[in-house]
C-alpha cells in the first residue's frame, strides 16, 4: 500500500514557477495559470517519487518524506561526461574468469547502492536484494541449476517428446548437449559453468504479484552491473539460475529463505576478475529505425 504522506508548499518561499506541478507524475500541484499560486489536492495520490522537492529551486515543497537534510544540490561539474559513460559502455563486459579472493563487502554494499538506484514502476520500490558469499549456498545454488536442467534435459530426451519437440524448438535442443556437459563438469571436476567460480551472487527479488518486478529488477541489475565495472569487480548476469528458477517456481526462494510472496526476478554473478579485458570491440550497430516527422 502507498504510504500517506504529508505535503504542503511554502506560499511565502514559492516562486510560482509551476516545475512541481509539471514533474507531479500524480498532478497534486495545480495552478490555474502559468505564474499562478499553486493549489495542491489528493495528496494520498503521491507515489513518495519525491521529484516535487528535487525540482523546486527554492526548498518551498514540504514533504515529509524529503526533508531538507535528505535533499542534496546536484554539481553537475562532478558528473561523468557523455565520452566517459561511453567508454563505460565500451568497456562493460561479462566476466567469467574470476580468482577465488572475495569481493570486499564495501564494495558489494556500493553496488547494491547502485541497484536500488535505479527507477521502478510507479515508483513501487519493492525490490528486494540478497547478497550471497556463502560458498556452500553459492554451490546449493549452482547445484539446484544443474539438478534443474537435468530434469528438463531428461524429460526433452525421451523419445516421444523428443520427436514431436525438437523439430518445434531447435533453440532449446540445442543447449542439450551444453546442460549435459556442465552437469558432468560439475559433478566429475567440480567445475562450475553456472557461476564461473564467482564468490558472490547478488540476487534482486520482487513482490510475486508485481506487474513490472521484471523489468525492475533488471534495471537495478545493469545499474549494479555498470557499478562493480567500475569498482573493479568482475559481473556476469546468471540467467542459467534465472531460467532454472522459472522452471521450479519457489524453489529458490526457499533455499534463500525469502517468503512466498517473493519472486527472483534477476541475479548478477561477482567476483574479482583474473584480468581486467585490454580491448574493447566494436559490435554490428543493430537497426535503430526513425520515426521523423
Ligand atoms: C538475460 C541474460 C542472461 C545471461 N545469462 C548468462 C549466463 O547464464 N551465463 C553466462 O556466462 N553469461 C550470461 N549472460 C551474458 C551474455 O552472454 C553476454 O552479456 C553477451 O554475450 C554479451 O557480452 P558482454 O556482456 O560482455 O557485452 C547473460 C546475459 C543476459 C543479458
């Protein structure tokens, strides 16, 4: 449920520029005209964004969830420039050659930070974070994978299923004979192709009722991911994990001790990298197609 908030606007501090009542995603603020006093109505609308105290440029919103002391003046100056995010971008790469040193906790707590940063739909923020460096859960985890993908190969091999869904899904025929090779890795060398030997797995959980837990979680995963870049932790998205625990609703929940309204929604892999990639490559640009007037 939405918290209520209290809201108000300082009449004498106000300006009347109207940017609360343009960046209100909830329309609370009104003004009968530009330069008019603003009004404010259904404040049990406000989904707690807090853009109405960012944008005002003399401190005249009161909300009670954005204090004065929780508002902090943006310097511009110190931002990283559009050439610098760029060769961000370039040089973000998934990791899989990680050393057994952990990643330091102060460096986890920051790309949490960097997750819970990220926007959510309606501003719901309900997203969840476990971050796992328990070496015998991160082997649970990759146990409960394989054991998962074993059970699908299984059913995907046996000959009926076999003749009349192969021809239907060649895409996931195809990794048939990945799953059995990493099972047999795992089980005969202890080598592990689900986490790559990374000593962390961050793990972003969302109400199971959310519409958009999904996608919020993703978003706070490639902020989190473009973090530990920049840290000097090495990241690869677990989608072999994601996919298992599609295939056996709850099951990862449970082993993480998460409660049953909860769904993992993304899960980013960490570790200290063997090595740090000297190059970076140009890939085909896909189609980006204009609609101009
Ligand atoms: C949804 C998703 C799932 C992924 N799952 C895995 C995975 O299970 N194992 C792995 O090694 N890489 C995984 N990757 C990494 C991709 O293979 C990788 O992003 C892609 O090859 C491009 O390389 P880059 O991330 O270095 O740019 C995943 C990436 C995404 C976006």
């Amino acid at each position: 449920m939405t918290p209520r908030y209290e809201i108000g606007v300082d009449a004498a501090r106000c300006i009347r520029c109207g940017r609360c009542v343009g960046v209100c995603p909830s329309r609370i603020f009104s003004q009968e005209r530009l330069g008019g006093a603003v009004a404010l109505h259904d404040t049990d609308h406000c989904i707690g964004c807090g853009h109405c105290a960012a944008a005002c440029p003399v401190g005249a919103v009161a909300h009670d969830a954005f204090p004065p002391e929780r508002l902090r003046r943006i310097d511009r100056s110190a931002l990283p420039s559009a050439e610098a995010l760029e060769g961000l971008l370039a040089v973000r790469r998934s990791m899989r050659c990680f050393t057994t040193h952990e990643v330091p906790d102060e460096l986890l707590r920051r790309i949490v930070a960097a997750a819970d940063r990220a926007p959510t739909a309606s501003n719901a923020r309900g997203l969840g974070y476990v971050v796992v460096t328990d070496r015998a859960v991160l082997r649970q985890i990759v146990g409960f994978t394989l054991a998962t993908f074993g059970r699908l190969v299984r059913v995907l091999s046996a000959a009926p299923v076999r003749w009349l869904l192969r021809p239907l899904l060649p895409g996931l025929y195809r990794y048939v004979p990945t799953f059995r090779r990493m099972e047999r890795e795992w089980r005969d060398e202890g080598t592990d192709r689900i986490l790559r030997g990374a000593t962390a797995l961050l793990v972003i959980h969302a109400p199971r009722r959310s519409r958009f837990g999904a996608e919020d979680a993703n978003l706070a995963c490639q902020n989190a991911s473009l973090m530990a870049e920049t840290l000097g932790v090495g990241q690869v998205y677990a989608g072999f994990v994601l996919s298992a625990t599609r295939q056996r609703t709850g099951a990862l929940e449970r082993l993480l001790g998460l409660g049953p309204d909860r769904r993992v929604r993304a899960l980013l892999a960490l570790g200290m990298p063997q090595f740090r990639y000297p190059c970076a490559i140009d890939r085909e640009p896909a189609e980006a197609r204009w609609m101009k007037n």
